[in-house]
C-alpha cells in the first residue's frame, strides 16, 4: 500500500514538472505569462472591451451580468426615489389638496427599487405607475427603456458568443497522446494520430507544426523558443483534409527535417517540444478554428507504430475502435535517419519491448463479406 501512494506521488509531482516546462500544454493552453507590462498597456483591455469580456471566464461572465441589472435597478430605483421625495408623493407626507403626483404608489427606497425592476423588465404589476403630470419622469422613463434595452442586447451577444467559441469546437477535436517514430513508405518518419469526435467535418483543415527548442546563433547568443517549421502529410496530401475518420499524419524525416540529427540514443536527451496545429472551419457554425497540442520527448516513442482502428463490420458500415487511438507495437526501425539514408539495407533493430494488444478488435475484410453473403 505504501508502494502504491509513493508511486501515486512520484507520477503526480513528474506531471506537474513536465507540466510546468512545456509552453503548449496537452489541451492547447499555452504557459507562458508576460511580466513587467507598461500600467499604460492595461488600458488598452479597456478599449477593446468586447474581446476582453468575450475572453473572460464564465464566473466573471455572470458577476457581470448580475452586477449590470442590479446596479442599473437600484441606480434608477434612486432616481425614481428621489422625483418622488422632491415632488412630495411619498405616502405618509403632508400632501396639500390638489396636489399632482408624478408617481402613485411609491412610499419608499423598496418600492422605488420594485418600480424600477418593474420598469425596466416590463412587467408592470399595476400598483405603481406614473401619471404623465411630471415631464422629468418620463424622461427618466424612456432613459431607463433605453439603457435596459443596452444592457439586454449586450449581455445576450456576450454569452452567445462566449457559447459559440470556436475552441469549444476544438474540444471535439483530440490528438494521440504519444507520437511515434518509425519506417513508412520506405522513408524514416515521425508519425501521430488526429480524430474529429462529431459526424460534422472540418472543412478545409489542414495541418502543421513547429519544432520549439534553443539554438545558438553564429555569434553565440542564445534563441530561446527558437521556432522550426515542420511539415505533416497524408497520404492524400496536406491541406483540405477529409476529416471524416481518425487521421494517421506523418512527417519525413530526411535532411532536411530539424529531426535529421536526431537518433534513438539521443532523442529523450533533447530539448524539444513538437507543437501541433490544425486549423480548419467548422462546417456547421462556418467559423474557424483552431486546435493545438505538443510532445515532449517522452512522449515521443522512437520505434514504434500504432494499431489499427478502422475497420468495416458485417454490416457494411465503417467502425472506429478508439479503444486503440492512441496504443503502439514496436517495429523494427533503423537507429539514426542519417544511417537509414546512407545504408537502406542495413539491418533494423527492435526498441520495444512487447506491444498492447485489443482482443477485442477485428477487422472485416470485403473478402468476409463476400463470403457470408454466398453462404
């Protein structure tokens, strides 16, 4: 038992420190925070206001849809308060016979405050209402059916738009949590797995990535987050994906790839981080969207492959086994590109040591259903 919580603890502490050193996390939060910003800077969130309430978190989101209404009820509510004290409609005051009143019922801060829910939410129970003798308050009236219209219009958009994000889309969206290193086509190549998790495709998505990692210049100043281009493909090509099933997306690894000085050695010693994009437009919203991950080195398995999850069942209808998405089996893969590039034939080597295995997974050839269609 003592075994087990130490273990619990050693992976736990190990995942917040990879957590902590990566700058695209798994979810696509990017760690990095900006200090030292000009006070002036800030002001620029205010001028841009939209964006920043759009941006915010949805418990801030609903501070201030609470905040607005209430705030603007007891603001006019005050308002309404004092036009009644000043005209002296108050109950419970000397009122002189003949006196006009500009609002009926009103005998108090409370009542004010319910006149002016009432007023602006247009509910309009009846007991208080204003009799047309005052021009201030039907001033105040249609300043009030104004700013309450406002405040209706804009928080709505808010929250339809903080709904309508196109990165809730991308919640939809998920990566292989490893990547893998392998032989494809005859060619050394770096390999990881996308699926879009609805029935609704990304249309025009493609993909890329860039390679994070600290470089030196010829004059010796070191680059931090020094950024390379890296290229994926399908077999298919690289833009337009069609993103109806998991995808299986590789990048060459020859000379000119950033991994061409990389072998199995000393792939887990490098500072790296591979960040993955895929943009594409979401084809029942027609917004864009963008989904990102990254893999660190450990995630990153050097002579591996991953297991098949498509397959067609006896009902004629293509099956995903997600069950599978992200398992691998090791395959024999050379040690280095450059050795590969320079000695096709050279023996290959095994790195894994056993692979993971889904009994439960059978793929159905058209041959099978040719047969059980004869019988």
């Amino acid at each position: 038992m003592l075994q087990f919580i130490r273990k619990e603890v050693h992976d736990h502490v190990a995942e917040h420190r990879i957590q902590r050193t990566r700058l695209v996390t798994k979810n696509g939060h990017c760690n990095i925070e900006f200090g030292n910003v000009a006070y002036h800077s800030h002001f620029a969130y205010l001028m841009d206001f939209w964006t920043t309430f759009v941006e915010i978190r949805w418990r801030f989101v609903i501070l201030s849809f609470v905040a607005a209404f209430t705030g603007s009820w007891f603001v006019f509510g005050l308002l309404w308060y004092l036009i009644a004290k000043s005209n002296g409609d108050l109950e419970g005051e000397n009122v002189p016979d003949g006196h006009l009143k500009c609002i009926e019922n009103i005998n108090g801060l409370t009542s004010a405050f319910l006149y002016s829910l009432e007023t602006q939410t247009t509910i309009g129970y009846g007991g208080r209402a204003l009799t047309g003798d005052c021009a201030e308050t039907v001033a105040l009236l249609v300043i009030q059916s104004l700013v309450g219209a406002i405040i209706n219009c804009f928080m709505c958009g808010l929250i339809l738009a903080k709904i309508s994000l196109p990165k809730n889309r991308a919640k939809t969206v998920t990566f292989s949590d490893t990547a893998v290193i392998c032989l494809k086509n005859e060619s050394l190549c770096l390999q990881i797995r996308v699926a879009n998790l609805r029935k609704t495709l990304l249309i025009g998505s493609h993909i890329y990535g860039k390679l994070l990692k600290t470089s030196v210049t010829p004059d010796g100043e070191p680059i931090i987050l020094d950024q390379v281009n890296v290229d994926f493909l399908v077999d298919a090509g690289k833009d337009n994906l069609f993103f109806v099933c998991p995808l299986t997306l590789y990048h060459v690894i020859d000379s000119s790839s950033p991994f061409s000085e990389t072998t199995a050695d000393t792939l887990q010693q490098q500072d790296i981080e591979l960040v993955v994009f895929l943009e594409g437009m979401a084809e029942s919203t027609s917004s864009s969207c963008q989904v990102r991950t990254s893999y660190i080195p450990c995630e990153i398995q050097w002579g591996y492959c991953f297991l098949p999850i498509i397959s067609r069942t006896k009902g004629g209808k293509y099956h995903v086994d997600f069950s599978n998405f992200s398992k691998t089996i090791p395959v024999a893969t050379p040690h280095c590109p450059s050795c590969y590039l320079n000695e096709p034939n050279k023996e290959l080597h095994q790195y894994g040591q056993q692979g993971i295995n889904n009994p439960g997974f059978e793929v159905v050839t058209t041959e099978d259903l040719v047969d059980n269609a004869q019988m």
